[in-house]
C-alpha cells in the first residue's frame, strides 16, 4: 500500500521549455494520482480501500512522479545534459545508462541525436520506450556493447542503493565496466572513484562529482570550460 499520498508528493512542474514533454507527462501524473488520492478518501469513509490494482497503479504513479521531481529538483537534468554535451563533443554515439529507473533523462540524449541503451533491475513504463532500448537485468549483466559506447550511470552503481553486497557488489561492477566498457562517465563520491580508478588508466574530474573514466585517449577541458579529448576518440 502507498505510504506517500500525491497531495503531499506531487511531483515538480518546472516550467522549462527543454523538457515540456516531461512537463506535460507530470501533469497527466498529477491528474491520475489525485483521482486515485479522492476515491481512496472516499473509501476510507466506507471502511474501504482501494483494490490491489488500483494501489498498485496508484503506487506507480507516485513513483514515477518522484522520479521526475528528483530529475529536476535534484538538477539531474542538469548532469545528464553535460553528459550528452559530452557525447556531441567527442563523437560517442551511443551511452548505456546503467541504473536509469524510468528513463526520463533519456530525453536529453534524444534531444542531442544520441542513441540511449537503459538498464534497470525492473521492467517499468520506461520512458521514450518507443525511441529507445531498455534492457531489464541487475548490473553485471549481459549487455549488447560494441566499441566507443560510453557507460553512464548517476546515483547508481557504486552507491548503497545498488551494493547488495556491498564491497563484493562493487568489486563485481568495477570488473563489469572494464569488461564492457572502454570509458565511462560516472557520478560518484571520491572514495569510490579512487576505487574504480584502479581499473582504468586515466581518470579526469569533470564536474563536482562526475568522473570521466578511460583506457582511450587522455581528457582535457580548454579555457571556456568545454569537454574535449586529446587524440581521436572513436578511432
């Protein structure tokens, strides 16, 4: 059952133009959440309650709201379109955004032309599904790589809610990413970015917590701030 009512978390409506889609999906979410918020108060009143369908919809819809409200309330917007502006700097085609939940910041990728792979424990309504590919599995898994996709993952891998097993889980996805992956871009604490870091040959801080990891060609930023590669990339 519900513990978090719409009333009380209802997720954001930032009114920014970049996002309108997802603007517009909120309130859709909104709608929908205070429709099943009134009959279940009206239930109460019956000495009844919601099906186990309509909570579980209702539950749904609550998540998936928070979800948007962290991506802009939280700037998550913000990091996965310096991310993508990474992307369109150097010629990276296609991300894996391990952790991703819903999805919702594949609309930055998709709004920069680049082609987004997310993957997440569960199947839910991943957003842009039409667009894009999901894959449903907990990380290390299987994923369909070739060269130059950039792994990307932000509150996910390295951090608590994904170390089942906490030291052991880490180590296994450390491992996974050099496996799978030539580079990464990652937002992490500093104690596990020393920790990924003994799997890579170069590590470059690109923001606060976001962390380019490569065993490519070396990173710089130039004087206006922008994200740029020494070397050819995708070669």
């Amino acid at each position: 059952m519900s513990t978090v009512l719409m009333e009380k978390g209802q997720a954001s409506t930032k009114p920014t133009q970049k996002f309108y889609r997802l603007v517009e999906h909120v309130k859709e979410l909104n709608k929908i959440g205070k429709a099943f918020y009134e009959k279940k108060l009206s239930l109460i009143t019956e000495g009844k309650d919601l099906s186990k369908e309509e909570e579980r919809q209702y539950d749904l819809t609550c998540m998936e709201g928070h979800c948007i409200d962290h991506f802009f309330g939280a700037e998550g917007y913000r990091t996965y379109g310096m991310i993508a502006e990474f992307c369109k700097t150097n010629g990276i085609e296609r991300v894996f955004d391990i952790g991703c939940a819903y999805g919702h910041q594949s609309e930055c990728f998709l709004q920069e032309g680049i082609d987004y792979v997310g993957v997440n424990t569960n199947k839910i309504d991943f957003w842009n599904a039409d667009r894009f590919e999901y894959v449903t599995g907990h990380y290390p898994c299987e994923l369909p790589t070739k060269k130059n996709d950039l792994a990307v993952s932000v509150l996910a891998l390295t951090w608590n809610c994904y170390l089942y097993e906490k030291e052991e889980t880490l180590k296994q996805q450390c491992e996974a990413l050099h496996r799978d992956f030539e580079h990464c871009l990652l937002y992490l604490t500093e104690g596990a970015m020393q920790y990924l870091s003994q799997y890579f040959k170069k590590v470059e801080k690109l923001d606060r917590d976001l962390y380019y990891f490569s065993n490519k060609e070396e990173v710089i930023m130039n004087n206006d701030n922008n994200i740029k590669l020494v070397g050819t990339l995708g070669g």
